[in-house]
C-alpha cells in the first residue's frame, strides 16, 4: 500500500506543469477565456488538495509499514526467547509453560526461567502497546484526510501541497510505558522502529538519555546531543553573573562579590562538563572509549560514564565513589576507572567495561553529612534500577557484574543490596565507614563473592559509623592495600598514631595492592 500510493503521489506531482497549463490560454480572451481559467484554477486547487491529502496518507502509509516490519520482527524474536526458555505464548499474550516429561530442572534453570518469564511479559506488554497506538495513529490520519482536514496550505505548486500534506502526517511518539521497570523499557524501546529511534534521539534525546532499560549506545547518543546544550546554557549563566558583579564583571573570583559563590559552582560544574567532553572525544593512549550514559547539571550535578561499552563487555563493573562527589571532580572518577580496567585487563579479562558512577547526591562533607545514612538510602533504588538496566540491555550471555565502592560509596552499594538485592555477581568494598549488615551473607549474594579492604594507616577505620566495617566481617573476602614500594608508606605521625587521611585516597594509585586486586576481583580472579 506504502509503495503504491508513493507511485501514485509521484506521478501526480510530475504532471504539475501540464495542470497548470491547462488553466491558461494564451491568444484567447473575453468571457468564454476568463470563465475557462477560473474553472481551471479550481480543478488546480483541488488537486492541490488531493495531493495534500495522498502525501499525508502517503507518509502515514509508509510509517506504518516501517512499524509493522518492526513489530515483526520482535514477535519473531520474542517467540523464539520464549522456545529457548521453554515457554509458550498464547494468543491472549499469557506466557504458559507447557507440559514436559522427565525430571524437574534444577533451582538455578527455574530462576532463569522465571526471570526470562517476567521479560517475555514486558515484550508482550509493549508490542500490544504499540501495535494500538499504531494503529490508531494511522485511523486518525484516514479520518483527517477523509473530513478534509488535511490543506494544501496556500500551495503554488503540486509538490508544495505534497509537502504540506506530509508535515500534517506522521505517527506520533509515544513515550516510555510511565513507571516502568529496566525490562519494560528496554521492550518499548525494541518495539520503535529505527526510524522512530532516530527521530527521539534527534528531536527528543531528554526522553531516553537517563532512562534505565535503553541500550547503552543509544544513552550515549542522546546525552552526547545533550552535552554541548548544557555546556552552552552554563556559559550563559556565567556571563550573566559576571555581568552583574558591580567591581569588574571581567574578573568572577573577587572574594567580596555576592556572586562568587555560585559562579565558582557553575566553573565547577563546567570543568567537570569538559573533562567529561574531552574523554568521550580525545581518549587517551591504551583508553577504552567512552559512553556518557547519564548526566544532570541540577544541585551538585550527576553523571555516569564508563570506560568501555558495558552492554558488550564481558566483564562490568560499577564504581561508586563517597562523600564530596558530584560533577565538578568527575575527571578523577573516571581516572580511577580507566585504571581499573587495565588491571582487570592485566588479570585477563581483554572485555572490561568500568563505569563511574556519580549518580547521587552524595554527602558534601564527612561531618555532619556523611554521618548520616540518608544519602545512602536515597540512592540504593536508583544504583539498584541501573545495575537492572545493566542487565537487561547486555547482549548475549550475562556479563560477570561488580559493585566497587570507596567510602560512602561502600555505604550506598551496602544498602541497596541488602534493601534492593542488587544484580550483581561481586562486591568489592574499600576504605569503608560501615555498610549496614553485620555479616556479608546479609548483602543478598555468597559470602565470598563479598570483598574488602583497608589501609593499615586509614583513619575510615577509626570510624564504623555505619555498622560494622567489612574488613571485620567473619565471612568476607579481605584483601591487602598498599604501596608494593617498600619505600613508600602510609603511615602518619605519631601524634595522630601512625594514622594518615592521606591513605584513604591511595588505593587507586597504580602501585597500590588495592587496585590490582579490584582489577582481579572484576576479572573474576582470586585476590591476594
């Protein structure tokens, strides 16, 4: 149909000089000439309309087609999903396990099984979704071009009223299913045509780009077109602040200005905006490329960036950082990753994918803030739906997934596995003030698969303020920190007891035990 009423529209359009030659007539005058032309203008202007209305059923037509091979496409998949997994989908969308003989599938085949379940549901769910408002987009373009709705709009020409009629066509975008889960996400987002995913990442990005359950290059895509936005909207912030300083508005950093206290965040927040730029643009020799996968200017501001594609690596890690992160210091979060995917990549894991994750407000300042367990409880569902993301959009077979936290980072991972039952495979705690459980089986996975470390000179240990430290646990993995040159300590004077706030910052330097053994544990290797 698509393909037909193209031919047609395009047939029209290409008789536009002989239509227009019919309503002149050159050499012939008086009434009989004026009442032909005028008769000839009206046939003109009603083709004119015509053709308005056969572009606009045209683009609509041809939507739909694209929509409906998509569709297809992801029925078929679906279907075979769900044989794989041995379920079966009925007519009415139910998703049955069929009959089978011989002996019941062990523990682990059924919570595979039933977790396949939930995403067959979620594709069932978003395939009916869309093929109504299809659907139903397209009967409303019948409708407006059948009531006349659909004008040339004051054409001159065939192809001008072509044009008129196809910028009143089109399927709408519909929008992610409203509080929908990684899984409900991702199988709206496999429902959408490429056409209709390039149109939301061109005109849209905000719609997708911090959206858990979207493919991590499309994130990538959509927060890169964003990026230079919010980079511009600051510089604007800051001239306009600059301009109303009465002393100089050419020099921001006078102490007795007003102003000076949130034009320094906004440079903050620019430079943090800049490093991120230059990551994703300039990687450094040996780095991995970068993939913006959130980011929010707002309060402190936001963002997550990992060293490596995690949808298509075999081994992904997330790294939690604590008290006083925020956007303005993302380059020394991101630092830190790339380090640890070349440890992990010197433990053989040659697939790595580590992500900073700034993805909290996280406490300003160790006294009060991070004394009090707020901050960590207001991140654990949205670290909890990200490491959810993380698994729904990872092709193939599941990626080896660790939690890495410093800090209160520790302290945010904690809750939200022992609240949210993380998906993760291991945890790895450094420098940590408590985590709240007091044995690592309480944190939803093996004990074994729980890891921590400590400084022998970091105060963090001094202070257990969120229960008990997990180098303390009796049934964790603890692993050793520290320079391996014997020339280089931590230790601190002995009027603060040896103790040194120096150590609690080393662990990712590159002759730290620390790191090789974050770099193993993310390998999936033994630490020593």
């Amino acid at each position: 149909m698509a393909d037909a009423l193209n031919q047609r529209c395009t047939q029209l359009i290409a008789l536009n000089d002989d239509v227009e030659s019919a309503a002149k007539f050159p050499g012939w005058s008086g009434d009989a000439a004026a009442a032909a032309s005028t008769r000839g203008n009206s046939l003109i202007s009603g083709l004119e309309q015509r053709v308005a209305e056969a572009s606009a059923v045209r683009r609509g037509a041809h939507e739909v087609q694209l929509a409906v091979e998509r569709l297809t496409t992801v029925v078929a998949e679906t279907d075979e999903l769900a044989r794989r997994n041995c379920w079966h989908i009925g007519d009415d969308g139910a998703v049955v396990a069929p009959p089978t003989d011989g002996p019941p599938p062990s523990p682990e085949v059924v919570a595979q099984r039933q977790r396949v379940r939930v995403e067959l549901l979620d594709r069932v769910e978003q395939i009916l979704r869309r093929a109504t408002d299809v659907d139903a987009d397209f009967a409303a373009i019948l409708t407006r071009a059948m009531r006349g709705e659909i004008t040339e709009q004051n054409a001159n020409t065939l192809a001008q009223a072509a044009d008129a009629g196809t910028r009143q066509s089109g399927l709408s975008i519909i929008g992610p299913p409203g509080g929908g889960t990684p899984g409900d996400n991702k199988a709206w987002w496999d429902s959408l045509s490429d056409t209709a995913k390039a149109t939301i990442l061109r005109d849209a990005p905000d719609l997708v780009r911090n959206l858990d359950g979207i493919p991590v290059a499309d994130r990538d895509s959509a927060n890169r077109a964003v990026l230079q936005r919010e980079i511009s909207k600051l510089e604007r912030e800051a001239t306009e602040l600059s301009r109303a300083n009465p002393n100089d508005p050419r020099s921001p950093h006078q102490t007795d200005w007003p102003g000076k206290e949130k034009l320094d965040e906004i440079a903050g927040k620019l430079n943090g905006l800049h490093n991120i730029e230059n990551r994703l643009n300039h990687p450094g020799l040996g780095q991995q490329q970068a993939f913006l996968i959130g980011l929010d200017v707002q309060g402190d501001g936001k963002a997550i960036v990992s060293s490596g594609n995690p949808d298509a690596a075999r081994n992904v890690a997330t790294y939690v950082p604590g008290t006083g992160a925020e956007l303005a210091k993302i380059s020394s979060e991101m630092e830190r990753s790339d380090r640890m995917v070349d440890e992990a990549m010197r433990a053989d894991s040659p697939s790595t994918a580590v992500i900073s994750w700034v993805g909290y407000d996280a406490p300003d300042d160790v006294v009060p803030n991070a004394m009090s367990s707020d901050y960590a409880d207001n991140a654990k569902k949205d670290l909890d739906r990200f490491q959810d993301g993380l698994r729904v959009t990872h092709h193939g077979d599941p990626s080896h997934n660790t939690m890495v936290g410093h800090s209160y980072g520790t302290t945010v991972i904690g809750h939200a596995a022992r609240d949210e039952h993380l998906a993760v495979d291991d945890i790895v705690f450094v420098a940590s003030p408590g985590v709240g459980v007091n044995h690592a089986s309480e944190l939803g996975l093996p004990a074994e698969r729980v890891h921590s470390t400590v400084d022998a000179h970091d105060p963090i240990q001094l202070a257990p303020v969120h229960g008990i430290e997990p180098q303390n646990f009796s049934d964790a993995n603890v692993f050793s920190s520290g320079s391996t040159d014997p020339g280089k300590s931590t230790e601190g004077p002995i009027y603060q007891f040896g103790y040194n706030s120096d150590a609690h910052s080393m662990y990712w330097d590159k002759d730290n035990k620390a790191l090789a053994n974050m770099g193993r544990v993310i390998a999936g290797q033994p630490t020593f």
